[in-house]
C-alpha cells in the first residue's frame, strides 16, 4: 500500500509542475537548503516535485532493469532445462 501511495504523490507532483513552473530555474538553485533560512511554499513545492519526478524516473528504470534481468534469466533456465 505504500509503494501505491508513494507513486500517487509523485504523480500528483509531476501533474502540477505547471503550476510550480513559475519560478525560474536561477531562482529555484539560488536557494541553499540551511537552518538560516526557510523556503518559501513555492521554492519548496518545486524542490518536492524536482524530487518526486527523479524518484519517479529512478524508479522506473530499476523496475525496467529488474523485469529485464529476471526476464534474462527465465530464459536462460528455459534453455538449461531443455539442454538437460
């Protein structure tokens, strides 16, 4: 259940990335992450979203290389079952 919670937020995130789009990518690195000063709701929501869609195109590319080598190695027992 959470792994399907998880992927809802970062589609949620993904889908309003126009919204977060309003600032400009100058301003969005200008910002550091420190105890010195809060992000506004905006920087914030845009730094969240950056974040989910990486986790997002990471995810989906160890799901891809997952399926791909257990894929791989199905068929190489398949063609060691029919060698025996």
């Amino acid at each position: 259940m959470f792994v399907k919670d998880f992927y809802e937020n970062i589609n949620w995130f993904t889908q309003n990335l126009e919204v977060i789009d309003d600032m400009s990518e100058k301003e969005l690195n200008s910002y550091r992450l420190t105890s010195l000063e809060e992000p506004s709701d905006e920087m914030l929501e845009r730094i969240m979203a950056d974040a989910a869609a990486d986790a997002r195109r990471r995810g989906e590319e160890a799901d891809r290389r997952f399926f791909d080598e257990l894929r791989e190695r199905i068929n190489k027992e398949r063609q060691r079952k029919k060698m025996s």
